[in-house]
C-alpha cells in the first residue's frame, strides 16, 4: 500500500509539472481494496480493474518499475510503453487490465470465469469495479448470469461515493449495494474498504466460496476518493469536512495501528521507508529506459509502430 501511495503523490507531482501524458486517475486513500483483494487470491486467478487501478496492478504482483514505465511511455512498460495508465496488463500475473469503459472490467471477469467452469479449471476471476458501474447494464446482466450459472467470480464493488463528480445518493436508489445480492441469489457482504484485513478476509471466503463451486459473491468495500476523479478534476463538490473525516481513516494509518500491535513499530517504520526507497529507485529506472522505435511500414503508413510481443497464445492456453 505504501508503494501504491508514492507513486500515486509522485506522479500527482509530475503531472502538475508537465510531464504525464492526459490525466491519471489517483487512488490515494483507497489502496487497501485493491491490496487486500488481491492478496487473497492465488497466483493463477485472474483480476480485471477500472481506470483507477494502480493498487490492484502492484498487489497482483506486477513490478512498479514496469509499471511507471508503462505510464511514461517507455519501450519496459508491460504494453511497451503503448497502453498508458489505464491499461496495464500482464497476461503471467493474471491482471488482464484496467479499461477506460465504465463497468467493462465486470463482463470480462464474468466470461474468464465461465471459461474456467467449461474447462474445468481450479480458478477465480475477480472483477474490481466503482459505484458508478454498478449502475450500469451490463453489471446486472453479468450478476445474473453468474449466479445462474454458479460461476467463480467475485463481484467487488470499491465504493467510493463518488462516480466522476456525482455522489453515489445521485446515481442509486438503495444506499447499502449488497441489498442487491440478493436479487441474483448470491451473497452479499459490506467491508470496511479502508481495512485491509476486512478486505483481504472477505475476497479470500468468497474465493473458497467460488472454488467450491458455489457461485459467486457481490462484496461491497466502502471507502472514498480523496484525490479528484482524474488529475484534470477542478473540485469544488466535495465537502472539505467529509474528506477530512476520512483522511482520518487513512488505510496506511490504519495498518499501520494495527501492524503496531503484533510487531515492534520501528519494523512498521522500516517497512514503509524501504517501500518509499523502492519506489523512488522505480521512477529513477522507468524514466531512464528508452521509448518505443516507430518503424516505416509503407509510404502511406509513416508511423506504424514495430510488432508487439503479446503472449496472445496465452489466453487461449488458459495460463
């Protein structure tokens, strides 16, 4: 989580300086979703994100120096340097990428899962997804037909209460999302999502839920935004005393308390100097590696990128 929060403020910086591409959707305050459900899952299943998916990419294991470099454009990046932030993918650590569509992240999980029940596969596909997709379509449709078909998937819902500037009493028309659940026939819980361990507890008892063969379960995890939408986000909708309240309830604060409990607090003090180190070292390397060469492939295509090395074959292989 706290490589997670440095690159989030240091890239927060580099934008304010000129030196990001677009807009880059931050994910301060809300590590512990990403982290903690990930860190549930086994290293063969697969997770599907949003636009805002920084924490699931380093929880699911994917190097944060790759990472970076695939947000600068650099030829290292996991896309070589040709996704951009919101599309970071690895198809060997089972992060099938983030997406730019509202709520695509949750059909996608859903048909990996169906193809795991078809080929009879011991694995879990989880869709990580805000309170704006849930609103949409296609998020009941792939709930229904999961729970029609008992399919490995897990619906987590990282609720932030705010879909682009409008808050989540705007968009629903139930206040507690896991009322839904029930509708579909599948369980429905609320977590804590600034509580890593609340997180982490719930996504691995869906899992064993799923691996059973039982379907799959709509996890609620309630946290907040405490950056803007994007880095292009003017404010000036949230309420400066909510975002106070929960800045209180920081998820690294909270960690932090409870890690304190069970292990000496300078190992705590430690850990966190050695992630800020680490992450410092990311940037100094990503930033240092080469862009992507652009080939000529023809008079009428001066800009044709060389071919990408996609493990294309592994999908198909189920790896």
């Amino acid at each position: 989580m706290v490589i997670t929060r440095c690159v989030e403020e240091r890239l927060g910086v580099l934008h304010k300086q000129g030196k990001t591409r677009g807009p880059i959707h931050r994910c301060d305050g809300q590590e512990a979703v990403g982290v903690g459900a990930t860190m549930a899952l086994e290293a063969r299943d697969v997770v599907t994100t949003t636009h805002r998916g920084h924490a699931v990419y380093i929880g699911k294991g994917l190097d944060p120096r790759r990472v970076i470099a695939e947000i600068f454009g650099r030829v290292t990046g996991y896309g070589g340097g040709r996704a951009g932030h919101m599309l970071v993918g690895s198809v060997e650590h089972g992060m099938i990428g983030g997406n730019a569509i509202v709520g695509g992240s949750i059909p996608a999980a859903t048909g990996m899962a169906l193809s795991f029940q078809i080929r009879r596969e011991d694995r879990v596909a989880l869709a990580v997804f805000g309170d704006g997709a849930a609103q949409t379509g296609i998020c009941h449709e792939s709930m229904n037909i999961a729970a029609l078909w008992r399919l490995p998937v897990i619906f987590l819902l990282e609720n932030n209460d705010y879909g682009l500037t409008v808050h989540r009493s705007e968009q629903s028309s139930v206040a507690d999302y896991t009322v839904r659940a029930a509708g579909y026939g599948m369980p429905g819980e609320a977590v804590d999502g600034n509580d890593v361990l609340a997180v982490y507890g719930a996504v691995a008892a869906a899992a064993q839920r799923a691996r059973r063969g039982d379907g799959p379960t709509l996890i609620e995890a309630r946290t907040y935004r405490v950056e803007g939408f994007s880095t292009s986000d003017m404010g000036g909708y949230q309420d400066p005393k909510e975002v106070a309240l929960w800045k209180a309830r920081d998820p690294i604060v909270v960690s932090r308390t409870q890690l304190a409990e069970s292990i000496d607090p300078a190992r705590v003090e430690r850990l966190e100097t050695a992630a800020e180190e680490e992450t410092a070292a990311a940037f100094e390397a990503a930033l240092a590696d080469p862009l992507p060469e652009f080939e000529p492939h023809g008079p009428s295509a001066p800009y044709a990128t060389a071919p990408v090395h996609a493990d294309a074959a592994d999908f198909g292989e189920g790896r």
